[in-house]
C-alpha cells in the first residue's frame, strides 16, 4: 500500500493457495488469469485483479523458499497487467518478496 497524495493511493497484492506446498523449490509459476495465484493492483480509482475476466496478466512468479515452520515464504516476479476500461498498462519488474505469513 502507498499513498501517493490525498486522492492517489496504490494498493498491490499477491496470494498464493496452500497448495504449493508440495512443490520442489525453486519453482516457477506462469502468470495469466488463472492458476494458484491472485495479483491484484489499484491504482487511480482502477482495479487491476487477475480473477477479473477485463483483466489481462502474464509474467513469472518464482518461489524460492517455503518454510512452514517458520512460516516464511519468499521469491520474485515479474507481470505485466492490462485492463480494457483502464488507461494504463502496469509493468512490474523486478519484484521480490521474502516475508513472514
């Protein structure tokens, strides 16, 4: 989440089902608008959501580490996310993530 100004606010999420956890890290995940993933981005009044039919996505999400125990998952990504009735086309490069769940 960032606020940008009083009227401008960017809200970015990942979520990735359970079911990863029988994997063999590292592994990769293609991005599109469907898998064990959601991204979601709203930015200007415009929600960009991968479950959304309007909304195109693709990309890599790599996960590097799941650690249950410790309850820590981290890796990258990258995607690039479109919506017909949005003006602008997100590209997001070089994204990371490594944090406690």
């Amino acid at each position: 989440y960032r606020i940008i100004s009083n009227t401008n606010r960017e809200y970015f999420e990942i979520s990735i089902r359970d079911s990863i956890t029988f994997m063999t890290f590292p592994f990769f995940v293609n991005l599109s608008n469907n898998g064990l993933y959601r991204i979601r981005f709203e930015t200007n009044g415009c929600t960009y959501f991968s479950a959304d039919l309007n909304t195109y996505v693709s990309g890599i999400l790599k996960v590097n580490k799941l650690d249950k125990a410790a309850r820590i998952i981290s890796g990258t990504f990258n995607a690039t996310l479109f919506k017909t009735d949005c003006s602008d086309t997100i590209r997001i490069s070089e994204g990371r993530f490594d944090m406690t769940y």
